[in-house]
C-alpha cells in the first residue's frame, strides 16, 4: 500500500507547499486551459496508463522469450536495480531524446515549474522513454518484483518533487533547483538525471549555480491539440 501512495503523497505535499507562496499561487493562477489539458492528459498516461500497462506489457512482450521470475535478486536487489540501474539508464536516454529534439520538445514548453508539468509530453512520447520498457521487463523476470515496484515508486515521487519549483537542496539527489535550470532557456543541455546527480557529474553535465534560474520553458508556438499529438514544426 505504502508503495502504491507514495507517489500521491508526494504529488499533493509538493502542490500544497507551491500554494503556500504568493508567487506560486499567481503561477498556479497563470495556467492557461491549454496548459491543463496537456498536463492533466498525460499526467493520466504516466500516472496510470503505464503502471497498469507494465505488467500486460510483460506478459505479451516478454514472456514468451524469458522465464518470469528468473532473476534472482531479492527484495533489496530489486530495488537498487529501479532507483539506480533504471535511473543510469534513464540518463542516457534523456540524453538521447534531446537528439531527437522534436519527440521531448514539449516536456520543455512550460513557462512555470510545478507537478503538474512532470508529465507534459506528447501522446506518444512516452514510447520512446526508457521506463515502461523497463518496468514491463523487470517486472516480469524478478524473483521479487516488490522491492522494484518500490524503486519504480519512489523514483516517480522524486520526479514529482524535481519539477515542483521548489528550492529545496538534498546532496547526491538530482533537485528541483537541478531541473529548473534543465528547462531554462539556456541551460536545457545541464542535469539530465532523473534521482542522482552521479551520473551528471560523471559526464561533464552537471550544473548548479546556487539559485534558481529567472525563467524556464521554450514556448512551442502550437496549439495544445499540435502539442498533444503532432509537436513537429514547432519554434526553437
């Protein structure tokens, strides 16, 4: 139970301590009815769709080729795989996404930081990101698939809290501050970690010039339907 809320714990927390501030109550304010749709449509793709999907997945996908629950890693072995080996590969293929530029363009349109834009995508973005590929295969091969689905939760929580726009520093974590900056205007090629800064450092792409940036977002110049299914052609 623990696992399945606490993502939702940390989903209302964060949007409860941004309404706390004048300036985030006004940003909140700010929100265009575009803004909600796309983020509160995908926030249903990645929220739901693809947790309840990675377990079908699985079983189409890769039971027919690999033995469920033949890797045997236990419950802690399980979770360090979901909150470190996912998240390694999760930075190499939010560095390949910035190739394909026009697939993550408009997780990168927001002009404001908070939870509801950590879902912003198009539709069909979600294919191309590393997480329900690897949900859907680890899920079905781990002899103990809780410890994972643990992992998987709490690094879905970090995700809410990284693009919550609060100023909050935790060391070796990958921060809101750290995020900010990947989707100022200036600096989206920084921080492309999702739980630890490790793998930025690493690379040479870490970035952290102790405050927040003054703005973010690259505005698209489409329309919330072209964001939502067709991003191609958009500016910047």
């Amino acid at each position: 139970m623990f696992t399945l809320l606490l993502p939702l714990v940390v989903f209302w927390a964060c949007l409860a301590a941004v309404a706390s501030k004048k300036a985030g109550r006004a940003a909140l304010r700010d929100r265009t009815q575009g803004d909600w749709w796309i983020d509160l449509v995908n926030l249903g793709i990645q929220g739901w769709a693809v947790p309840l999907g990675a377990g079908w997945l699985g079983s189409k996908l890769w039971a027919p080729i690999l033995p469920a629950g033949g890797l045997h890693l236990g419950f802690f072995g399980g979770f360090v795989l979901a909150f470190v080996g996912v998240d390694a590969l999760y930075y190499a293929n939010h560095r390949l996404l910035h190739r394909l530029w026009p697939v993550h363009r408009v997780h990168h349109g927001a002009p404001a930081m908070d939870v509801w834009v950590t879902s912003r995508n198009t539709v069909w973005a979600t294919a191309f990101v590393v997480y329900p590929w690897a949900h859907a295969c680890f899920l079905h091969l781990l002899d103990a698939p809780e410890g994972y689905l643990l992992g998987a939760s709490a690094t879905a929580a970090l995700d809410l809290w990284r693009h919550s726009g609060l100023d909050m520093r935790v060391p070796a974590l990958v921060t809101p501050r750290h995020h900010a900056w990947h989707h100022s205007p200036s600096h989206s090629h920084v921080n492309f970690g999702a739980n630890w800064m490790i793998w930025d450092r690493l690379c040479g792409t870490a970035y952290d010039p102790g405050h927040m940036p003054a703005a973010v977002g690259l505005p698209t110049g489409l329309s919330p339907l072209r964001q939502l299914l067709w991003p191609f052609g958009a500016k910047g």
